[in-house]
C-alpha cells in the first residue's frame, strides 16, 4: 500500500461526535437553574440525569444539556 493511498482510506473514516461532561456549577450557569430545582426535576424526570465519574461526584453529558435547553426553546 502505497502513502498516498493511506491518507485517502483514513479520510474516509466515519468523525465520531465527542461530549463534553459538565460539572454542575457550569450547568446551574447554562440553564439558569439552581441546584434544587435542578434535582427535584430530575426526581420528576423532568431534566437530564447526570453520569457518575467518581465515588462521590457527577457530571452531565453536554450533548443532554443542549438538547434539554433546544426542547425548552422549542416548547415556549
């Protein structure tokens, strides 16, 4: 296989969509919310769960955060 046919095979590789994890002071800072409400609308399912990255802290995925202001948006 020669170089250049290399570089053209691994231009054809799919780009796989990468996430941030967002801790909840950035996420009290993005919604607006405060660390209360944010938990009692978990508790009602009513906002994105957050992922645990340690044995006592989480972090939310910033693609579910997005999508949760983009649905909020689109419901006024």
């Amino acid at each position: 296989m020669n170089a250049h046919h290399h570089i053209a095979h691994q231009a054809v590789l799919p780009v796989l969509p990468t996430t941030r994890l967002l801790r909840l002071p950035l996420v009290l800072r993005v919604t607006g919310l405060g660390r209360s409400t944010i938990y009692r609308m978990i508790a009602k399912k009513q906002f994105p769960r957050p992922c645990r990255i340690g044995d006592r802290a989480v972090a939310w995925r910033q693609i579910d955060i997005d999508a949760w202001i983009d649905q909020r948006s689109t419901a006024l």
